[in-house]
C-alpha cells in the first residue's frame, strides 16, 4: 500500500489537486492512509467517517429518501457521498465508500458482507464500482481502502480504473 500511496502523492502534489472524502465502512482507514506522508496537507482537505445513514443525512445532505429507497450500501449512496463531499470541502476530487464489512448483515437490501460501493468524482468525471472482498471484517476494510487507492490512482492518471464493474 505504501507504493501506491507515495505516487498518489506525487500526483496530486505535481497537477496541484486536492481531494476530500467520504467513508463509511473502512471507518478512517482510507483518510489515515492519505495522510501518513508528510506533506499530505497540501492534497488531503476533509475527511468525514459517515458510519451510520443520520450523518449521511445531516453533514452529507444525503435526502432520507434515497437511503430508504436505495440503501445505504448502494451505488446512489456512494455517488452522492463522493459528490456531497466533494462540494462541502470545494476540491478536485471526491471519494465516497459504503459497504458492508460484515461479520454479520444489517443492510436491509440483501447485499451480502463483503459489498462495497466506490464512488469518485471530479468536474468533469465520476466513477462509480462495486465490488465484493472475501474474509473477515478487517479484510474487507483493508481491500476497500486499497481498491479506493487503485481507482484513485487511475483518475488521477487519467487512464480506465480497473477491477470491479461499472455502475455509471
């Protein structure tokens, strides 16, 4: 992780980009890895752990109906949380993460644990995946926050992310 971290730094330093983002399920870990370089502070404007929908609600405006409607892990979910992030903290980049790290379900729209969306924005740009990581609760956080990298990486480098399906 730390290779992909240092050149996402070196990106975003070299184009003078910044980025804000949203987590729920990986809890910080994506923001924690960001910011471990120093330096980050030029890059690395906000970063919010909406873990339950209330804040989803009240800090991302995220409306209650799309939660209802959707679920909380869903890729409405997850694009609106990139885009609302994004808007609050007036950068280049968002990045919005809802999942499911398990051990037990409590999504009520029948995602099993595992279930992740990633959702990235920039102005002229969004991108939206989701994916499915096997194993324990710490697992899916890890390659949640790792595949967010990876997807960073590719927007940033303005070439296809790979890994996962499209949900545009």
């Amino acid at each position: 992780m730390e290779d992909i971290v240092n050149q996402i730094h070196k990106l975003l330093i070299k184009r003078q980009k910044n980025i804000a983002i949203a987590e729920s399920c990986t809890g910080g870990l994506l923001s924690n890895l960001l910011t471990r370089i120093p330096g980050s502070s030029q890059y690395f404007i906000l970063g919010v752990v909406v873990y339950s929908n209330q804040p989803k609600e009240n800090i991302l405006k995220i409306p209650a109906n799309i939660i209802d409607r959707y679920g909380a892990v869903s890729k409405d979910v997850a694009r609106l949380m990139a885009k609302s992030v994004r808007a609050i903290a007036k950068t280049d980049f968002g990045i919005g993460v809802t999942g499911i790290a398990g051990p037990s379900r409590v999504d009520l729209k029948e995602n099993p644990v595992g279930t992740v969306f990633i959702a990235l924005e920039s102005k002229n740009k969004k991108l939206c995946k989701k994916f499915h990581f096997a194993g324990n609760r710490l697992t899916v956080r890890k390659e949640a926050a790792l595949k967010a990298l990876k997807l960073l990486k590719g927007f940033l480098a303005g070439g296809p992310a790979r890994g996962g399906n499209r949900t545009r």
